[in-house]
C-alpha cells in the first residue's frame, strides 16, 4: 500500500509502460536514417549476422540474434569477452556484425570492432550516441533516440533496452518479409509445441488412402455401415468416378432412419461435403471443424479424389487445441 506520497505499485508499473511505449512510438515515427540500408546489408550477407554486446545490451543481443535464425536468416550471438580469448574465429569474412552498446564505448566490443576492419566484415552498429568510437567504426549506423530511462534513477537500462530489442525485431521482421519467408518455412525452425502443431501442414496429420471409408454411390446402405463401423472414423466418403461427391455422418444416419436400409449410399449422403486440401495448414482444418461442427474432414486433390482424412482427435494430439 501506498503511504504518503509514495505511488502505488500499480501506478508505477503503469508510468514505465508508458514511458517505454510512448517512446517506442518515437522511434517508429522517426526510424534511424539507415535503417534500410541496414536491412540490405543484412539481405546480402552470405554468412551469418554475427551479435554481440555486454550486460544488458548482451541480453539483447542474443534475442535479436535468435529472432533472425528462427526466420531464415543465419545468426549467432558471440560474447565480447570470448571473442577477445578466441572466440573471433567464428566471426569469419562473408559475415555481417552488429553490435549493441548504448554509449557507444564499450571497452570489450574493441576486439571485434578491430577484427571486422580488419576483414573487411560489415559493421552495423546500434547506439544513442551517434558521435561514438562504435558508430563512427560502423558502415550503417542505427541510431536510438536519447531517452531518459523508465526507473526513478534514470539509470537501470530500461527504456534504451526496450528500443534496442524493437529495433532489432523490426529488422529482423523487415528482412523476413522481404525474403518472403512462408508459414511452412517457419516451421522448420519451430517443430515442437503448439507452434510447430498450428503449422504442421494436412497432409502431414491425415490419414492416408489405405484408411479412408470410401463408398461408390449405388452401394446399399447396409454394407455401407460396415465400411463405416470398420474404418471408425464415423463417417464415410462417397464417389462417384473416383471423385468425392457427398459424406455420410452419424447425422445423415439420423435423418434417414426410417428407409435407411432400403436406400443405396449416394441418397443417404450430403452432397458437395466440405473438405480441405493437403497443403493447407492444420490450424485451417480445426478452424473450419470448429465452425461448421464437424469432427472429421476429407482431404482431396486438384481432381476432388480423396487422399487422405483429418480427424479432430488427430488435430487435438497433436497440440492444436
């Protein structure tokens, strides 16, 4: 509880939110002039882009670092200090550096802001302080705005953290759109979790050919039912010259319970059944289950042949829920 004029807890959390948000849209209003610039650079790399930093701006550095190689573009972080005792051989020409320090003279960047000179590696440096020894050595320099930071001192690296991490994913960002980096690449990089499940692709859950309860259209209802009851998935697939035409469910069962035995297949079912294609994301396939109550799609070619089935409960194991 607040005593005097001490602000509460919440206020003060709500006044460093504000601060870093507020200037985090100053930053986006007014981008370093060779943002761009430094996106190029890091589109031609054939390498990887190499960062780096100390304390706080090392913490960010490995962030921006794994954001890059989770799309597409090859990084690693190298700390300072081990770049200093041999860690500078992994910094190899073909790369691109970017370095993080908000003074701009950070002591133990020296070595490797010599080694990439002395190599010829870009350098791309990110400071407040624009006439620093870092940004005067950089061939792109990103230049943050001087904000004060978000703790009553005015010292514990907040807000100038804060910046250096969106500036860092906006590039990041910029150069996987330009890349035209696809869902399915992504995947590659993110297989485990939910994530990965939300990205799996239909033809990557579903159950093949050999498994799908599939009736021509004149078939009696009778064996349909067994064909149904055999495959468990609780519906069945009808066709007609290899191509699907309708799907019986439990529902259509139902509805025709009176005659049902006397009919053939093709009657009982509901024609031009929703289904899904292959190569369509499994978070598509739940989505569209979800908004037309169903729990089972089938999956068809260019021609509307049936080659696979996606169930909910393949959906569901699979992390999507």
């Amino acid at each position: 509880m607040a005593k005097d004029n001490t602000p509460s807890l919440r206020d003060t959390g709500a006044r460093v939110l504000k601060t870093e948000g507020d200037a985090v849209r100053a930053l986006a209003e007014a981008l370093p002039a060779d943002f761009e610039a430094a996106a190029e650079a890091v589109l031609a790399t054939k390498g990887r882009v190499i960062l780096s930093g100390i304390g706080k701006s090392g913490h960010i550095a490995r962030k921006i670092s794994a954001t890059f190689a989770s799309t597409g573009t090859p990084s690693a972080f190298v700390h300072p200090a081990e770049a200093s005792h041999g860690d500078l051989g992994m910094v190899m020409p073909g790369d691109l550096a970017i370095l993080i320090s908000n003074s701009g003279e950070t002591s133990e960047l020296r070595d490797i802001v010599a080694h990439v000179a002395r190599f010829s590696i870009p350098l791309v440096a990110i400071s407040k302080k624009a006439d620093s020894t870092l940004m005067r050595a950089a061939d792109h320099r990103l230049l943050l705005p001087d904000v004060e930071e978000a703790c009553s001192l005015r010292m514990a690296p907040t807000t100038s953290t804060t910046l250096t991490l969106a500036l860092g994913d906006a590039l990041a960002v910029a150069v996987m759109e330009r890349r035209g980096f696809q869902p399915e690449q992504f995947r590659t990089f993110h297989p485990g979790g939910k994530l990965g499940a939300q990205l799996s692709t239909v033809a990557q859950l579903m159950h093949g050919a050999d498994a799908l309860p599939l009736v021509e259209a004149d078939t009696p209802m009778p064996e349909t039912l067994v064909v149904m009851s055999e495959k468990s998935f609780g519906i069945a697939g009808v066709v007609e010259g290899g191509a699907l035409v309708g799907v019986i469910s439990d529902g259509d069962l139902r509805r025709n319970i009176t005659h049902l035995t006397d009919q053939p297949a093709g009657e009982v079912a509901t024609r031009h059944p929703r289904v899904i294609g292959p190569d369509m994301l499994a978070a598509e396939a739940m989505a569209m289950m979800s908004e037309n109550k169903i729990t089972a799609l089938f999956v068809v070619d260019a021609d509307s042949r049936p080659i696979g089935l996606v169930h909910l409960h393949d959906l569901l194991r699979a992390g999507l829920a």
